[in-house]
C-alpha cells in the first residue's frame, strides 16, 4: 500500500510539471472541442495533434493524447442531449433519457450530471488502474473468442429491453440490426455481405452514419411540421438556477453512478469490445435494477448518469491492457503505443516497472486532466443550454449541416452521408411504424462481436460447440444468460402493466 | 395483448420485417452460403437472423401497437426536403466545395418549414459556410476545398 | 480532391504543349497524400513520418488524408482516377498487390497507378507464446502434424494470412487452422492469453512482444534475421529456401504522371529516409529501409504482384 503513495507522489511529480500539464489542458479542451461536435472522434483530433508528440518528451505526448481521448468521451454526451444526436454508441445511450430530459427544460441538470457521471466513472477507473493494473490485465486475456460471445449473449438477452414499448418489436430490433451488423466483409472467408457492389460499406456500415440517421434526422423529421418544436419551455426554464440538479437528482444518481462505474470498469479491461457495450449493458442493468422502470426512456436521471459513468470508467480502464500488455483496444490506444515506440520505449509488462515515472505520471494525468474536464464543462452548460433557444427554423439546417460533416469525417466518404440519408428514412418510418430504434443500434453494435467470435471459437475447438459450456467464464455468462431470460419471461407474460411505475412491484 | 382496432401500420411493420427477414435468410442460403453445422459460413447468421426476423415479425401482428399520429401531409413534404438537402450536400460536398454544399443543404432544408424568408436563411446559410470553413478546414484540416468549381 | 483547381490549370496547360514545364515548376501548391487507412495505423504512422520530411524537400506542405476501407481499395480507386499531375499521392500497403488477384471485381489496375516509392518493408514473423510445446519452426512442423494448431493473423486476405497459409500448405505440407481477429492487436492477445497457439504477423506489430519477452519469435520471412529479434532464425536458415514475405509502405501516382515529377518524388522520399532521425523512428517501428530508384520500385511491385498473386491462387482465396 506504501508503494501506491510513493508511486502517486512519483507520479504526481511528473504530471504537475508545467509543460505536462499545458499538453493535458491542450488535450482534454481538443478532445472536449471535438467531442462536442457531433459525429467528430477522437481520431479527428489526434492526427491533428500527430506531429507534436514527435518533438515532445514521451510522457507529454502520451498525457495529451489520453487527453483527447477521455475528453472525446466527456463531449459526446453534449449534442446527445440537446439535440438528440450521438456520435457515438455511448451517446446514443445517453440520448434515450438526456433528450427527454432537455425537452422538458432539464437540459442543464442533464448536462451537469453527466459532467459529474463521467468525473464519478473516470476516477473510479483511475483507483483500479492504480491499485491492480498487472493482475486485471491477465484477466482481459483470459478473455478468448467462447467468453466474448457468450458475453455478448448474455449482454444481448439484459439490454433487449433497453426501449420501452412491445417486447416483440424491441427484440424484432435487435435481431434487424444484428442483421445490418452483419453488412460488409465475413470475417472468415473475406465474402461481401449485403454490400451491392458497393466497397464502402466492405468495412460494414459506419455506426455513426446508423446512429446519426436513426436518431438525429428521425427525430428532427418528427419535429418539422409537428408544430411541437423542440421544447415546450420558455426561457425562464434557462435561467442559471434551473441548470442545477435537485437534492432529489443527487439521490436518484449515487447508486447508478456506483454501479455504472463498475460495470464500465469491468467491461473496459476488455480490449476493443469493452467501451463499446459498457454504457448499453449499464442501462440496460438500472432499468432493470429500478422499482420504476416506466420512467426510463422519458427522462430518468438515472437513464443518463449509469451509462456515461460507465462510458467514462471503461474509456479509463481501456488504459490497463494498453499499458501493461501492449495491446491497444481501439486506433487512439493503438497511436499512444506508436508514440511511445517512436521515442524507444517498448509497451508491455515492464513498463510500470522500468518507467515507473511514465506510468505514474501518465495515471495522475488523468486525474487532473478529469478535473479539468469537469472545470472545463460545468461553466460552459449554460452556453450550450442556450442552443435550445435558437429558433428551431435555423437550428433544423445547423443540426443537419453538423450530422452531414461528422457522419463524413469518420473517413471521409460522401458515400456514407448518403446511408445517413437511408437511415434517415428508416428512422423515420421505424417512428411512425411505433418500432424502437436504441434496439436497433444495440444489434449493430453487437453483431460482429457475437458473429465473429462465436465462428472464432468454433475454429479453434475445432468445431466443438461444448467449448462454451466447458470454459467456466463462459459457461458463468451462459448461466447468467439463462437467469435473466427467465426473469424477462416472467416479465413478458405482465406485458404493459410491469412498463409502468408501481412501487411496491419491484422486478 | 390482441389490438382491438385494425391498424394498417402495423400490418405495414409486420410485411416490411418478414420482406427483410425473407430477403436476408434467401441471400444467405443461396448467396453466401451456410457452411456445416460446426463451420458456419458466411451465409448462416444473415440466415437464422432472416427467419427469427419473419417469426418476429408474424408475432408482431398480435402484440400491442400504440403507434404515434400519423405523418401529416405538411410532415410529408417537411421529411422529402430534408432528405433533398442530405443528397444535395453528399453530392455536391467533394464536386462544387464545401462552401456551395453548406449553401444549397441550407437553401434545400428550409424548403421544410415554410415560410421560407429569404433573407435570413441566405444569413443562416452564410454564417454556417463561415463557421464551416473555419471549424472543418482551418481547425480540423479536413481534406476539404472551400470552393471547388471547376 | 484538394488541388483541383490547379489540376484543371495544369490539364490546360498540358493541353498547350507545356508538360515539361509543369515539371520544372513542380510543386507549386501543398500535395496531398492518400493513406489507404485509419489515423494511427501502422501505413498511416509511417506515411506521417515520412510526409513531414518531404514537406521539408520540396518546399510545399504534404497533407495526409485518411480514406480507410475495404483494405485500402478506397483509397487506390480515388488516387487512380485523379489528375496525373503529382499533387495526389497513394499510400498504401502490401494489400494494394494482393488486391489485383484476391478481389474479383476491382474498379482498378496496377496499371492505373505508378509506382514513386517503397521506403520500408517490414519482414512477417510467426511467433508462439514461450508456454507453448514447440519453439523452433522444425518442432512447431512436427507438432502441427501429431496436434491441431491454430494460428491467428490480423485478418483474411491480410499479408499475414496469405502468407502463412501458402507456407503451411504449399510449402509444409502440414494442416494449420487460421484463425482471423480484426487487426494484429487482438491476434498478439489471443496468443498471449494461449487462445490460439501461434499468431503470424508482421514485426511491428509483434516487436514489443518479443522485447519483452511476452512473445518467442519461430521464424521470420526475410532473406536475414530482423534486428528486432535477432535471435529468430530465418525461414530459409530452417529450411524453406528463399520463402520471403514482407509488408510494405508504398506511395503511389496516378498512371500517366510526368516522369520527372515520379523522380522528383522517388528522390525526396529516398533523402526523407536518409535522414538519420526519420530512419530511426522507422526502424525503431521494426521497419527495414529501402532505397530504390523508380526503375527498382516499379519492378519490385510488379515482382510482389506476381508473387502474391501466386499465393493467393494457390490458397484459392477470392473475395467477391
């Protein structure tokens, strides 16, 4: 325990240093910049910044672009929010209560409570990355191909009731965006699936083109000529007090924040699949976890603060195999490891030890780059409050301009603006046809994952389907799986009546 | 759970989801092929996707449907000019230049909520292709010509 | 793309008989280059690397752009139908030469491209974790023979899996099982949590493995052991003559480009790669560096077509 303080203190030696903490501050206001900006990843931002780490010590250049990387994470919840579209899966979460929450003048409290989520998640990582780094590294590697599909079966079977409404149609969902997720090139033989000629989608189809189209131009069609607009609040429903939550929102959010992190957590030390499910299954978890269930989807606090606390933890904790095995979970961790082989240091098992002031100084970066962030966001909620009064016949064209450009910077493919267009159009007939769409993009999500490793592990046990049951963590999820199903039976038979909020009926 | 007025939507639903569904199962049985029981092929998950998706939707004729209002012929016009300004833009974005797209995605897109007022959507549409320019070309650097005529 | 304005200027002026002035007065505005990939992989890095210093030479900036997809088929078709005027490069891997033969229907030829330069190769590898029952290339035959083995590359189509897969069919004789992930990260995983049994990638990919120690390099697929693993014997010092297999960065034109500005280009790249501090960064990647005149480059990618197409027809692999 001694080491932790003597390490911290190395640690914080290093990140306080002023250049290290100019590059974190540069970093986290480009990632929080960029994030914002609705369909703009993390990759937009650091190639931006590639040339820098060149001429900077390694250290600095590895605080900076963690920077980018964890600030993106706290941006994308921003035009989620407010405008209902999200540019990534985690914001798509975050759009299915932070919206509702925004129309009804709750826009601030929600931006404010997924500034404090997303500090609670991060730092929560932070501790683990800390504390047990080595030992929870192994663990993701224990992970093979049988132990992410049946954890994407057991994810799957929680979450498919992540919407409210008919179960059918919610599962009817999932399965069509399963199906869209299987768009693109096998991963086995290399045979383009439902691609029509078309090479731009042999990578499968851009998510954020998906998310964008299902979610910002369905909704934005649904308030054009509705007479709705966007909200049906004035401007007093802006003013400074109004933006902060309620003792009420603090108690609703402690315990999702809690087990948000966890869950987050535990899913990031998972190499690539990791972040990408974390905000799905912890939304999916508190809805189920609620004595209120109907609540989820118009606004609960509870819908936002879970999954962008996870979002953050497992951004966080996707550092742990990165550092100490040297395996990037995503193109930015990967770009991290090159930045640091470029300056001669080799990432792996040794690092913690034989550049202890790298890794240390790297973790308390995050700490204070964290609370940047949260200094960075609370004061700007106002600001971006304020979007919700531009009348929405300049705000519609704005959104759309912004849905266009980011669906495009992805990879720089008018060809994918135009699937925008295609789920634009689905959106909207799913709307009027009273079919979910956060099902729908859960599916997407998941489709690969299950697909692949599934027909992975079926390669390696040479073609054995017990290897699933034989293998204890896998068999454990396969258990949890058969648990769950179970309970949403039982939920299925009450149909309508368990949707709404009673009390004393918990699930 | 059995609706107790007929809908036509959600007859719509359910034939849209079995069309898919039927589409996908036959492409990946004919198309891409099954593979064998323990070596799945490429065709076998777009396969039993399609047939749960057929199954889903037939039960979704008898579940409870509680559609929104339907569109109205105001929201009808609003959706085909916004899809207008998408294409408009996808297309011209890399031909004409960033500028001429944000210009004719504006014009296009307030087309859908009349009145069209000339005079602050040419505004709207000038300050966006400013902001634009600024955001995507100078900060970001995106490889993208602010104009592009030939 | 970026330069079309000039690009219509400069098609005119060829139009008037002024060619070889384009190329006395070459370059004159920033040149773009294509990267086939996202930001942050292994053709991007070392294009990034290598633009910054061109940059330097030629005294106009050198902006890289990514258009990933489809295993940089993308990229290819966009810089192929550009104009051939220098100011719209390729960069791009060993996939664009095991593309012509592996993709059925391809919008574009080797012919549609020219060849400027390919300054770095990096050798592929197969490697084992040290817990596994055999180390050396001959033991890893002979246990694939009596046991199953899998294998994980970065995926199908990839050099890796073409690679390893004519070696363990066409030229072992033996039965390997490949497994692909979606990148060489997730491959060095599932070799480093004994998912799989043996991983074949190219050395980039794998060098932190090996100088940690995480990893044991079998074989290397280059005429001389790698410096990063200087240890791990070559295919051929095992047995298999001349079985060499590389993964290369390339930067590309499109056809018809004056051939003055190909050799301004080759040159500048060639003087990038000189520089001490560039080499370095590269080699440091696990690259080895190649210096080539347009002449060399073009035969070495009509060679690496030629024998990639081999491969490829002789796995029978065909996407489409």
């Amino acid at each position: 325990m001694l080491d932790i303080f003597s390490n911290a203190a190395l640690g914080l030696s290093v990140a306080v240093s002023p250049e290290n903490l100019l590059f974190c501050f540069i970093g986290v206001l480009l990632g929080t910049l960029v994030g914002t900006l609705p369909g703009i990843g993390a990759l937009a931002g650091v190639s931006l910044l590639l040339p820098v780490t060149f001429y900077v010590e390694p250290t600095t250049a590895l605080v900076m672009l963690a920077g980018i990387y964890y600030g993106v994470t706290y941006g994308g919840s921003t035009a989620a929010i407010l405008l209902n579209l999200p540019g990534s899966s985690a914001a798509a979460v975050t759009c299915l209560d932070g919206y509702p929450m925004a129309r009804q003048g709750r826009a601030g409290v929600a931006l404010f409570m997924t500034t404090i989520a997303s500090f609670v998640g991060g730092t929560f990582a932070i501790i683990l990355l800390m504390i047990c780094t080595p030992l929870l590294a192994r663990v993701g590697l224990n992970f093979g191909p049988a132990e992410y599909a049946s954890l994407v079966v057991l994810g799957l079977i929680a979450a498919s009731t992540i919407s409210s409404g008919s179960p059918v149609r919610g599962i009817a969902m999932v399965v069509l965006g399963l199906l869209i997720g299987t768009a693109g090139s096998d991963f086995e033989t290399g045979r383009l699936r439902f691609t029509f000629g078309h090479l731009e989608i042999a990578d499968g189809i851009s998510f954020v083109a998906i998310a964008m189209g299902l979610f910002g131009v369905a909704e934005l069609l649904n308030n054009i000529g509705s007479g709705a607009r966007t909200t049906t609040v004035s401007r007093a429903d802006y003013s400074w007090s109004k933006l902060y939550p309620t003792r009420q929102d603090w108690r609703d959010s402690w315990g999702p924040m809690g087990r948000g992190s966890v869950l987050g957590a535990a899913f990031g030390i998972l190499p690539g699949t990791g972040a990408s499910i974390a905000s799905f299954i912890a939304y999916a978890f508190e809805k189920r976890w609620s004595r209120t269930p109907g609540r989820f989807g118009n606004g609960a606090i509870e819908g936002i603060v879970a999954p962008e606390s996870a979002n953050n933890a497992a951004a966080q904790a996707g550092f742990i195999p990165t550092l100490s095995l040297g395996i990037p979970g995503d193109a930015v961790m990967a770009l991290m490891l090159g930045a640091l082989i470029i300056h001669g240091i080799t990432p792996g098992p040794q690092v913690v030890t034989s550049h202890p002031e790298l890794f240390w100084g790297l973790v308390m970066s995050f700490w204070i780059g964290n609370i940047f962030l949260v200094f960075l966001h609370l004061p700007l909620i106002g600001v971006w409050v304020r979007i919700l009064l531009v009348p929405y016949k300049y705000l519609y064209p704005s959104m759309l301009f912004f849905i266009c450009i980011g669906v495009y910077s992805v990879s720089n493919s008018s060809f994918d603006i135009l699937l925008v267009l295609l789920f634009g159009v689905l959106g909207f007939a799913m709307l009027k046809l009273d079919l979910p769409a956060a099902p729908l993009l859960l599916g997407v999500v998941l489709s690969p994952i299950l697909e692949n490793n599934l027909r992975r592990a079926m390669l390696i046990s040479g073609g054995d389907p017990l290897t699933f049951v034989e293998r204890p963590i896998s068999a454990g999820f396969l258990l949890a799986a058969v648990v769950v199903l179970v309970f949403s039976l039982n939920l299925f038979k009450r149909g309508k009546g368990s949707q709404q909020a009673v009390p004393a009926d918990p699930d | 759970m059995i609706t107790r007025h007929f809908e036509p939507r959600q007859l719509i639903a359910s034939a849209a989801l079995c069309a898919t569904g039927g589409a996908a199962a036959y492409l990946g049985m004919y198309r891409y092929g099954l593979g064998e029981l323990f070596h799945l092929g490429a065709g076998a998950f777009p396969f039993l996707l399609g047939l749960l998706l057929v199954a889903l939707g037939l039960l979704n004729l008898i579940s409870a449907f509680d559609p929104p209002p339907a569109p109205t012929r105001h929201q009808w016009f609003g959706a085909l000019a916004v899809f207008a300004s998408i294409a408009v833009f996808a297309l011209s974005l890399e031909t004409l230049g960033l500028v001429p797209a944000v210009i004719l995605l504006t014009l296009t897109s307030r087309l859908a909520e009349p009145p069209f007022e000339p005079v602050g959507t040419l505004t709207l549409a000038a300050g966006l292709s400013v902001l634009a320019y600024i955001v995507f070309v100078f900060g970001l650097r995106m490889p993208l010509e602010a104009f592009n005529w030939p | 793309m970026k330069t079309k304005l000039i690009t219509v200027a400069a098609g005119a002026a060829a139009v008037l008989g002024a060619g070889a002035a384009q190329a006395q007065t070459y370059p004159e505005s920033p040149i773009s280059v294509v990267v086939g990939y996202s930001a942050g992989g292994f053709a991007d890095t070392v294009t990034r690397i290598i633009a910054e210093q061109i940059s330097k030479t030629l005294g106009q900036p050198v902006v890289v752009e990514n258009q990933p997809g489809a295993a940089s088929n993308i990229a290819a078709l966009t810089v192929s139908q550009a104009d051939a005027d220098g100011y719209t490069i390729l960069a791009t891997t060993t996939s664009v030469a095991i593309n012509q033969t592996l993709y059925g229907a391809l919008e574009y030829g080797m012919d549609d491209l020219t060849a400027v330069a390919v300054p770095v190769a990096a050798p592929e590898v197969l490697a084992v974790h040290p817990d596994f029952p055999a180390q050396s290339l001959e033991a890893f035959l002979d246990y694939a023979r009596e046991n199953t083995v899998t294998y994980a590359t970065a995926g199908v189509g990839s050099g890796s899996h073409i690679a390893a897969g004519y070696f363990f069919s066409e030229l072992a004789g033996v039965r390997a099982i490949h497994v692909p992930f979606g990148g060489g990260a997730p491959a060095v995983g599932a070799v480093l949590g004994q998912q799989v049994g043996a991983t074949a990638i190219t050395i980039p990919g794998i060098a932190s493995q090996f100088q940690a120690g995480g990893l044991n390099c079998v074989a290397v697929a280059a005429p001389q052991p790698s410096a990063i693993a200087p240890d791990c014997p070559t295919y051929s010092a095992s047995g298999f003559e001349d079985f060499v297999a590389q993964s290369w960065v390339g930067f590309f034109v499109p056809a018809g480009t004056d051939a003055e500005i190909v050799a301004l280009l080759n040159t500048a790249v060639n003087e990038a790669i000189a520089d001490p501090a560039v080499a370095e960064r590269l080699e440091g990647l696990g690259n080895a560096i190649q210096t080539l005149d347009p002449e060399q480059t073009t035969a070495f990618v009509s060679d690496e077509v030629a024998s990639w197409g081999e491969r490829v027809e002789a796995l029978g692999l065909r996407i489409d």
